[in-house]
C-alpha cells in the first residue's frame, strides 16, 4: 500500500519506541509522521494541521488520551482517531467506551506490525 501524496499520521503516545516503530513502517510507504509525547502536545499539533489518522495512547502525561479524544471531536468532529491500551480488554468495556468518545478503533499494545496496516488501509484508503 503506497500512501497517496501528502498523507500525514499523527503518533501521540509518551513513549519513543512506538514513535521510532511508526515512523519504521509508515515513513518507507510515503507517509508524513508527525510526533506528540503527551496529551497537550498532541493538541497543539491538531491545531497547526490536518492529518489523516492519529493514533492515541490512553496513558500520558499532563492528558490522559480519552482526554485528548474528546478535545479533538470538540474541535475537529471529523478527526480519525485510533486509541492505542496496553492490555487487552476481555469484555470490551474500553473499546465501547473509546467508540463512544469517537475513537474508530482501538489497539491493544503489544500489537502487530499488520494491526497498524489494518486501519491504515481501512481508515485512509
């Protein structure tokens, strides 16, 4: 899957290494990665543009992530966003609660190389 031109990704999570794997996969396929280390940075980056899919981590400092999903449906309803969880939820509490913050999807850390490409060709194509 080659992304289109000008197709930017926005990874706000506090942790390098998702970054560093994002920026791994994505940057070869011709998407733009753009980084967020917390919840307010990841704010201020929707501010200065548009992208095409963020991916959210639940726990951050100084924002949570369900924090900083309903800013971004406050201020860009139309925003597609992926929250990332480290652990999975047997009974699904946290996706339907993701799902009704506005969240397309979510992903359970640790996840797959072929997760990341799942919603890419689902949510962007």
């Amino acid at each position: 899957m080659m992304a289109g031109p000008e197709r930017h990704i926005l990874i706000v999570d506090d942790e390098q290494g998702f970054h560093d794997l994002f920026r791994f996969i994505l940057e070869p396929l011709g998407f733009t990665v753009s980084s967020a280390y917390n919840g307010l940075e990841g704010l201020a980056r929707l501010k200065e543009r548009d992208y095409d899919i963020v991916f959210l981590d639940v726990h951050m400092p100084k924002m949570t992530g369900p924090e900083l999903l309903k800013l971004i449906k406050g201020i860009k309803p139309l925003q597609l966003v992926v929250i990332m969880s480290s652990g999975s939820d047997p009974r699904q509490a946290f996706e339907k609660t993701a799902k009704e913050l506005g969240a397309v999807a979510c992903m359970f850390k640790p996840f797959e190389l072929d997760q990341i490409m799942e919603n890419l060709k689902k949510f962007t194509a």
